[in-house]
C-alpha cells in the first residue's frame, strides 16, 4: 500500500506542459481580418440563398424588359456575366488568403499537438521506468 501511495504522489507532482490550448497569434492585419470576414460570410447558406435570390431576381426583372421591348440590357445577361466575373475575381484571391491563415494555424495545432504527444510519451516512459525500479526493490 505504501508503494502505491509513493506512486499516486509521483503523479500528482507532474507538472502539465501548459493549459491545454495551442498558442495562436492575436495580431491579424486588416486584409486577413477582411478576408476571414468575407470567407465566413460568403461561406454561409445565407449568402447562398440570398445571391441565388438575386440572380432570379435580375433574370426574372432582365426577361421581363426584354418582353416588354425596354431593355435596359441591351444583351440579355451580359450585365450579369460581368457582375458575376468580377465577384469570382475578387473573392477567389481572398477566399484563398483566408485557407493559407486557415493552414497556417492548422500548422501551428499539429506542431503543438505533436510537442504534448512527445511530452506525454517521455512522461509515460518515466512511469514505467518509476514502475520498473520500484518492482526490481521489492523482489
């Protein structure tokens, strides 16, 4: 009973390697805080629905124009097209900035994760090597 209650206080005396969280920087620049922003919004269903909403609405305004002989799009969706070119040119570079913070910080987890594995590994192999010596005593 005394070896175990040697044991349980070798335990208790380890120290943790830090509060359990990975470290992250706290300083982003105004373009990453812009692209994380756009990439949460423009990755939502709400967008999704509301830009599908949208481009109904422009087709169903655009067709009825054209019906009634008052274009105001001389070519039926060119104005769309143009529209819709010019959101994927922008959103695409800052949709990608926003996956490079993303890896970035995944990065980082995996390196801290890989620190408390390495850690644990030498703490476990203490123990039983604590364990080892303590049975080597007693017989």
């Amino acid at each position: 009973m005394n070896f175990l209650k040697k044991e349980l206080s070798y335990l208790k005396n380890l120290t943790p390697l830090s509060n359990g969280h990975a470290p992250t920087n706290s300083k982003k620049t105004f373009g990453q805080m812009a692209s994380d922003k756009l990439t949460a919004g423009a990755g939502s269903w709400a967008f999704i629905i509301l830009f599908l909403v949208f481009l109904f609405v422009w087709m169903l305004v655009n067709t009825s124009f054209l019906i009634f002989g008052q274009a105001w799009d001389a070519k039926p969706f060119i104005m769309l097209n143009l529209i819709l070119s010019c959101l994927a040119a922008i959103q695409a570079p800052i949709i990608l900035m926003s996956q490079n913070r993303q890896t970035q910080r995944d990065r980082i987890k995996a390196e801290y994760d890989y620190r408390i594995n390495k850690k644990a590994e030498k703490e476990i192999r203490e123990i039983r090597d604590f364990l080892l010596k303590k049975n080597k005593k007693k017989k």
